[in-house]
C-alpha cells in the first residue's frame, strides 16, 4: 500500500509539473515538463493577429489554464458544434489547399480560461467567454501559419496525444 502511494504522489507529481508554452511567432506549441521539452507541435493561431478583446478573432495572449478538456473517445475527425460532437466525422485536407466549410472544431478540445485580470480574464476579454481552444482542424496543410479565429489549431493526431498527455488546470503560456 505504500508504495502504491509513493508511485500515485511521483505520478502526480510529474503530471503537475506539465506546462503547454505556445509561440505565435514560430506558429508551435511545446510541452513542457520540469523545464524540459517533451515535444513540439505545428499550429496555428489567428490570421487577425494577437489580443483579447472579445469579437476580434484574435489570439489571446499571456497565462491561461486548461479549464475543460471535451472529447474523450470521440474518433478522429468528429465534429464539435457548441462543444457537442454532432455525430459527423469531418474530412482532414493534408495538402489539398482545400478550405473547410466554416472554422471547424474537431477531435478534441482543451478549453482555455485567462488567469491575468485585465489582460484575458474579466469583462470584454475573456478567454473562457470567448471560447478559446486547442483543437483540430481539417485545414491541417495550412498549419505553421497563421489560419484561426483566435484559436490554437493542431493537427487531429497530435491534440489526441497532447490532450491525452495533459489534465484540466494545466498552465498554458501563450506568447
């Protein structure tokens, strides 16, 4: 029973360490855990620039948490309308320079809620008001540049990985 309870603490412990660090400029995100880099991921944040406020489509900068993850067991391609997997698998364009019919949510979703009063939390910037994900998009050809309405867009494979790797309240810098 001890060591079952030393293994959950080390578990735990490496688990909460876990940060997300996002770089508008290099268009990735990196997960970072104890300082050390575990992978990097291509992404894509909005084509209308970085800021907070709401109705501007545009990324929200600084510190967030992972408020809610929406998603468990949904197949890859699934379709999120108001964070509700309609039932419909999307189709992924890799390198079709295909455009999707509206901005897609698909596969996962790590919702995003600012921690900076004034900066993207509380009235008129709210990250979690505004609806700021990491989620797939079919338009994967068009992630390392800038493509969203303000969210993080991954590939459908990695946001599994990523949103398999993580749990709600992790750090999330955006940068």
């Amino acid at each position: 029973m001890k060591i079952k309870f030393i293994l959950f603490l080390f578990f735990a412990n490496i688990i909460a360490a876990m940060e997300i660090h996002i770089s508008v400029e290099n268009q990735e995100l990196s997960l970072i855990n104890n300082e050390r880099v575990i992978k990097t991921y291509k992404i894509s944040t909005s084509s209308y620039g970085e800021g907070s406020e709401e109705g501007s489509y545009k990324t929200p900068l600084g510190e967030h948490i992972v408020q809610k993850k929406i998603g468990d067991g949904v197949k890859i391609g699934g379709r999120f309308e108001g964070r509700v997997f309609n039932g419909e698998i999307y189709p992924i364009y890799l390198d079709d320079k295909i455009y999707a019919d509206g901005d897609v949510v698909q596969t996962r979703i790590l919702w995003l809620s600012g921690v900076e009063e004034g900066k993207n939390k509380g009235d008129g910037i709210d990250s979690f008001n505004r609806f700021i994900y990491i989620h797939g998009t079919p338009e994967e050809w068009l992630l390392g540049t800038k493509a969203s309405k303000g969210c993080i867009r991954m590939s459908n494979k990695d946001v599994i990985e990523l949103y398999d790797l993580v749990r709600e309240q992790t750090k999330v810098f955006i940068k």
